[in-house]
C-alpha cells in the first residue's frame, strides 16, 4: 500500500510541475494579420490535389515563430510553407497531416527581424478531398498565384509569436471572462469549478486506497 501511496503522490505531483511549466509559458498571439478588419471569409480557391499558392508583398514582424493559414478541410493534408525576400529563402516549416477546420498552424524558426516585401508559398499534398483557400476577392494583380495562374484573391495569414505574458499573469482577466455569460456571472464560477476538480481528485484518490487490500 505504501508503494501505491508513494507512486499516486508522485503522480500528482508530476501534474502539479506540468501545470507550472504551462502557466510559466506565454501564450501565442497574433502579431500580423493581413485580413481586412471585419471582412468575412470567402472561398478564392478550391483543389482536390496538390497545389501550391505564392503570395507576394507580405510583412513578416519580429519573432514570426508560426503561420496560421486559411485553409479549410475536413481531414488536411500535409502542408508545407516557405517565405522568402529577395531571392533568398527566410524560413519555413511544414505541418503533417490530421488537422481539420478552416486554418492550419504552420510553426517556423523565429524571425529575428521584420521582413517586408517577402513572398509566402502554401503547398499542400491533396488525395481525395477537397482543400479550400480563404481570404478575400482582389484584383488579379495583387492576388494570390498558383503557378501563373491567379486565384480570385489573396490568401488570409496570420503571423503568430510568443505574447509577452504568461498564462500565470493572464490568470486574473481569464477567470474573469470566464464568470462572463452565466445564469449567476462572476469570477465565483472559476473557484467552485476549481474546488469541485479538487474534491472529484480527492475522492478518487481516497477510493483507491480504499480498494487496496
């Protein structure tokens, strides 16, 4: 029984370190978008196999670390990015394939400095399904390309990197919205729910000691 006590113990407190290394983390934010504020998403191009779409004059701020791009599927494939200025690769990165929904995170090696005028390449390998791009219509000139092909206009991305926060010093302003839209709003909602975690661990914890011989 002493063993058991022992591992469960270690157990939780293996969690209670993992929780700590999370809050200690800033959380990733947007630090470039090139999405019209309010503008609705359209479809500017649709595929059932690979392809691969250029978009030019893009920004890049400091400490670029992924890019979100506006693609839509309902099983995504492997998708591939590369940016480069001036003749001359920057970054790129690759995601594999599983993910679902109408953007896909593509993390690449942190920027050290703003790049402006660089070109963005999407690729992607589809089989079998459909990959949506979405953004918004522009003129042919200034619009995303599939090889000398236009598309109907330009690819939304967004340009993520590291906040300057911590999870642990967001905590305050996160429960606060949490409390927000109850049937009895107030940061209450976040400590009954946190004392009820704690007391369903307790229990648990309690019963299997309990069913040890």
């Amino acid at each position: 029984m002493r063993r058991v006590t022992l591992t469960l113990v270690l157990g939780l407190a293996g969690v209670a370190c993992a929780i700590g290394l999370t809050l200690a983390h800033a959380p990733t934010t947007v630090a470039r978008t090139n999405r019209p504020p309010g503008q609705p998403e359209q479809e500017i191009a649709s595929s059932r196999e690979s392809s691969r779409y250029c978009q030019a004059d893009e920004t890049l701020p400091r400490g670029t670390s992924a890019l979100r791009v506006w693609l839509d599927a309902a099983y995504g494939p492997r998708v591939t990015v590369e940016v480069s200025a001036h003749g001359r690769r920057i970054a790129s990165g690759q995601r594999g394939s599983g993910w679902i929904g109408g953007a896909v995170t593509v993390p690449v090696t942190p920027l050290a400095r703003t790049i402006s005028e660089a070109s963005v390449c999407v690729s992607f390998d589809a089989r079998d399904e459909t990959v949506i791009a979405q953004g918004n219509p522009t003129p042919a000139a200034s619009a995303t390309r599939d090889g000398t092909e236009a598309l109907a206009g330009r690819l939304w991305i967004e340009y993520l990197r590291p906040g300057s926060r911590s999870w642990a010093s967001l905590a305050a302003s996160t429960a606060q919205r949490m409390g927000f839209g109850r049937a009895a709003p107030g940061i209450w909602v976040v400590f009954a729910a946190l004392a009820l975690m704690a007391a369903v661990l307790a229990l648990a914890f309690r019963l299997v000691l309990s069913e040890l011989p």
